[in-house]
C-alpha cells in the first residue's frame, strides 16, 4: 500500500505567501475545524488555545482559525502576539486541548504559517496532521456540526504574557540575579517584543531594546537572529555583557559576546551540556543534535564524556529523539534550544537565560566561555529552486557529489536538502580548506540553479 503523502503540512505546520493558497482564510477556517475535530474526545467543553507573531496577516488568518474551531463546538482562548513556546505553556499550563500558533517564524512579513500543538505542549505527529489533511480534503464529510448553545465561543486571556514571562523566571536558578549586567535584546519586531525585554528586565538586567516596535510588516526586517550585525555594533558601543537576538516568534536564539562576535546555536548548546554535566543533570550525558551541527562540536563534547545524538533538520525531530531516547537537551546550530525539563519546544528566550546563568555560576566572560571548541569552516548557499526533485536522479549533481564527499573524506561533510518550509535547496560544506570547500559548495549551487533553479538565483 502506498504510505500517505502529507500535501498542505511542510515540516513546521502549514506555510506559504499570506492570503494565497495555502495560507489564505480558507484554509484557515478548515484547519480551525479540522483541530477541533481532532480534539474532540470526551464530555468536556473543548478549549484551543490560539496565539501568533505580530504580523498583518495575522488578523485575518486568527479570525477565520478562530470562527473554524468555534463552528465544530469547541471554544477559542486568544492569546494575541506571544512567542511559539509561550503559546505552547499556556496550552499546557490552562489544560486546553490543543495550542496552535499563527506565525512563519523568520520569514518576511508577507508569508505566514499554522502550527499546532497538543494538549502536552509537543508538536503534532506526521499521523495526526495526515488526518487533520483528510478532514479538509473531504470537507468534514460526517463530521457533526454543533448548533445552538453547543456552538463555541471566543475569548482572550488578557494575562497570557504575564503568566509566561513568571514561568521564564522561574527557570532561572534562584540564587542568582542579573543585577549589574547590561544586555542589549533584539526582539526582530516579533511575538517576543513585550516578554522579553520584561524577564530580562525583572531578574535585574539593564536592557537596551531592540526591534521592539512592530507594525506589521516590520518583523525580521534587518533584525532578529538573522541580521545581528546592528546587534554586535550596540553591544560594543555601550559596553553591554551580551547580546541576545530572538526570531520572529522567539524559539530560536543567537547570542553576541561583550565584543560583539556571534555566539550560535551549536556554542550555546555545548555550554549548555557541560553545564548540565557538572551539575549531574544531564540526563544519560546525551546531547541532541541535528546533521547541521558542525563536527567540532560532537568532538568537544565526546573529549567532555558527553555523547551526541544526530537527527533530521527541525525541532521537532530533535525533541522526538530526545522523549524516546529520554534525553533532556537538545537543539540546532539556528538557534532552537530544547530544555525539555522546562518546555517542550524551542525557546530563545530560556537559551539566552541559560547561557546568562552559565556566565554567573563560572564568573567568565562570554567570550572566554565560547572557546568551548574551534568550529571547523563552514559553508552554506541558498538556492531558490522551482521544482523540489531528488539530487541523485540528476547525473552531473550525483557525480559532483561523490567526488567531493571522497576528497573530503573523514575531515569533512557535504549536505544537500531541501527547506521543509520554502522553495529552496541548501547547500552545506564543512571541512579544513576553506577556499576549497567554498568551491564546492559555489559548484553545487551552480549546478542545482541550472537543473532547478528559478532566475533569481542564489543567495548567500
């Protein structure tokens, strides 16, 4: 029997350009049916907790969710802008039934997405989104509509951030306090804007804001952890101790040190694992990783006694590994960091207060904390694709391959993939030389431009 096709969920829920298929009203309305469906087990009145990231769209896609789940009996609580992982808390925290979050995450403004979660605060499995896809498809064919009094209601919880940004306290160790740091924090225009710079703030830091002024359209404009370079320059003007650049709906984190030099996920999970090791909290000395991560960290942490496990590129194959492997820290070199002790999806905001606890418990400066290993050179381009077809069917791409994966050798590694979420294909080269793997990587995206490629070619 042929294995189901997932054909509206990607990798990280359902993505593409706002107000076109498949992120247009419609589709909204039929996910916020099908959730509920999903949901509706047992005699209680269903709740779904509803979130997103400051976005325009963001409106237009809430409402059509919203007006989805209410029409299949179950009521909304609306959240409002939040981070990803807050939504995921408050799902948890207020026993709903499910949490979904409204946001593309670091995309620009004009794409957007839906995700969801269950009532434990993980991601839905492949099956169940196979099954959400089934309802839409045949149109909730015997499905039961509520009407009258059975028909759900909406209403917003006024007190979502506040109750977030308590539990984010919470995470840090109560014999320290940031009192006498001075942090600057980028929060991209995000669904981080408000909560952020308030943890930080009320554990005793000096915080100078940063993308904290959305409107719409502005979120991850030049900002964020994926443009720090404004970042590095205010750390270095004001003297602060660190800087913390959060995405659009802040589970993901990229750090600077007092000298203004990029701190990513790989470095913050290496410190993060030692730390945890010395402690005796780092469950079977294991830490989670994907095939992004560069080597030099697998070997750091092996010369530490900690092992590393590898999976897939996305959260939610590493938090997938770490429940059934029993494994409570795990992350990407993008800057998803999992304390699943704490929360069960990536969370920037926690990373950076771990990171900041590390600085405290050592007395040592960012910057002497990250010679926790020498990353080996590194090369990514970006290639806007047309079509998404196999690497290997293509002769000169699969020839290419097998030639510099053998020059390569043990010291290095060479990655093909497609993004889950966008029309690209990524390249990735890791290896001594430099100039040559640079090459390698260019020759590569010239050849999948040419075979796939769209006329806008590549981006580095």
């Amino acid at each position: 029997m042929k294995k189901p096709v997932r054909e509206i969920f990607g990798t990280d829920g359902v993505r593409g350009k706002a107000n076109q298929h498949p992120m247009d009203s419609e589709m909204a309305l039929g996910l916020g049916r099908a959730v509920a469906a999903l949901f509706r087990s047992g005699g209680h009145k269903h709740k779904i907790v509803v979130g997103k990231d400051t976005r325009l769209s963001g409106y237009m896609l809430e409402t059509a969710l919203a007006s989805g789940v209410c029409s299949m009996g179950a009521d909304v609580m609306l959240v409002g802008p939040l981070p990803t992982p807050g939504i995921a808390f408050i799902a948890r925290s207020m026993r709903a039934d499910a949490g979904v979050v409204i946001s593309a995450s670091h995309n620009p403004f004009d794409d957007n997405g839906i995700k969801f979660f269950d009532r434990d605060g993980f991601k839905l499995p492949d099956e169940l989104e196979l099954e959400m896809e089934e309802f839409i498809r045949n149109g909730m064919s015997g499905v039961l509509r509520p009407t009258g009094i059975e028909i759900g209601r909406a209403h917003r919880i006024d007190d979502a951030a506040g109750r977030y940004i308590q539990f984010l306290k919470g995470t840090f160790p109560n014999a320290l306090t940031l009192d006498g740091m001075r942090l600057v924090v980028d929060c991209a225009n995000g669904a981080g804007y408000r909560v952020a710079p308030a943890v930080f703030t009320e554990l005793g830091a000096e915080v100078i804001e940063l993308g904290t002024h959305p409107d719409g359209i502005n979120i991850n404009e030049e900002c964020g952890s994926l443009h720090t370079e404004r970042l590095g320059e205010i750390v270095r003007k004001v003297h602060a101790n660190a800087g913390i650049a959060l995405d659009g709906d802040a589970d993901r984190v990229i750090m600077c040190d007092e000298k203004g030099d990029i701190i990513d996920g790989d470095v913050i999970m290496a410190l993060a694992a030692i730390d945890k090791k010395s402690r005796g909290v780092l469950n079977k000395n294991t830490l989670v990783a994907t095939i992004m991560s560069n080597l030099a960290l697998d070997r750091a942490l092996r010369d530490r006694g900690i092992d590393v496990v590898r999976t897939k590129v996305g959260d939610r194959y590493v938090i997938n590994a770490m429940r059934e492997g029993g494994f409570n820290l795990g992350g990407e070199q993008s800057g998803h960091l999992i304390f699943l002790n704490h929360n069960t999806t990536g969370d920037g905001i926690m990373g950076a207060l771990n990171v900041l606890a590390i600085m405290l418990r050592e007395e040592r400066t960012l910057s002497e904390l990250a010679r926790v290993f020498e990353p080996y050179p590194q090369v990514r381009v970006d290639i806007e694709v047309l079509r998404k077809r196999e690497f290997t069917e293509i002769p000169e791409i699969a020839h290419a391959l097998k030639s510099f994966q053998g020059e390569l050798g043990e010291g290095g590694r060479l990655l093909l993939r497609y993004s889950g979420t966008e029309n690209i294909a990524r390249v990735m080269v890791e290896g001594a030389d430099h100039c040559r793997i640079r090459t390698m990587a260019n020759d590569l995206a010239g050849m999948i431009k040419s075979y796939l490629g769209s006329d806008i070619g590549m981006i580095q």
